[in-house]
C-alpha cells in the first residue's frame, strides 16, 4: 500500500488549536470578507473556500454555513446543495487548471484526519500525473506552482460564468 504524506498539514493544524478560540470556519463566513478569506462562492446553505494550504494548487472546500461536526445532521437541502456544488467545482477546476483527476471527499472526526474536525466540510483537490514527488517526502514541503491570490482570482471569476 502506497501512503500519502502530509507533514505540511501539521503546522496549520496546530496553528488552529493554539492561537484562535472559536471554528475558523464559522469566522472566516461572518467576516464577510471574501477576497481576504479566499471565498470564491456564496449558496444558500454553503459556500466555496479557497483552501489557503492547499494540498493541490486549487484545492477548494464546500463549507455549509450550519456548524455541524457530521452530514448525518445536515438538512437534506443542504447536502444536496454541497453534491451540486461539487459538481460545479469540478467544472470550475478542469476549466480552469484541465486537471487529470480529482480527490474529492471529507474527513469526519479527528480520528479520521479532519484538521478542523468541529465543521464538517468538503475537499475537492485537482490532481495530475506525476503531482506528488519527492519533496513532500524528503524534504517536507510542498511545491504549489501559483500564487493564492492569483488562484482565487481566476476560480472566483469562473464560478461567476459556470454557477446559476
């Protein structure tokens, strides 16, 4: 079996827990904000964040705004809009970065890796051939080619053309 090392993710997952009391999710929404929270989209039960350590250059999130730490106490409207969104957050990307393939999912619990376990959320990560190597291995870091900024940009104008 092959693994996937993230020791990246640590450093952020630590940053949470020791400077900010509260669910960085439910604050980074109400700050209303977008352009400095990196979100690209607001629905009526969710919205789409620009993950600001990305796995992926384009690594997005569909965020409900209700704070729950599992679907299963999620409103049906509002799982069917995070499936909706997913669909459309794959157009953006492959429009955007013709990615190879997606990752697409959600980790529940901390047990299961979710770095802010408190509210649930997806992850929609691009994927190409050949996109991890031996830097995140050896060196522990990770090369993301665009800049953030200049990645939420070209996402958020997307979403604009493609979302109803």
């Amino acid at each position: 079996m092959k693994q996937l090392w993230a020791p990246w993710r640590s450093r952020y997952i630590e940053s949470l827990h020791n400077s900010k009391k509260g669910c960085e999710f439910c604050r980074i929404e109400k700050q209303n904000q977008d352009d400095k929270t990196f979100i690209v989209s607001r629905h009526e039960y969710n919205y789409v964040v620009l993950n600001i350590y990305p796995y992926n250059n384009g690594h997005l999130l569909i965020v409900p705004y209700e704070h729950a730490n599992d679907t299963t106490v999620l409103p049906p409207e509002t799982l069917n809009e995070m499936m909706q969104l997913i669909q459309y957050t794959m157009k953006v990307l492959k429009n955007v970065f013709s990615p190879a393939g997606f990752n697409v999912g959600l980790n529940i619990g901390a047990a299961a890796g979710a770095g802010i376990a408190e509210h649930v959320h997806f992850h929609i990560v691009p994927r190409w051939q050949g996109d991890t190597n031996f830097l995140p291995v050896l060196g522990e870091t990770k090369l993301i080619s665009h800049d953030l900024k200049e990645t939420y940009e070209k996402v958020k104008s997307e979403f604009r053309k493609i979302v109803p």
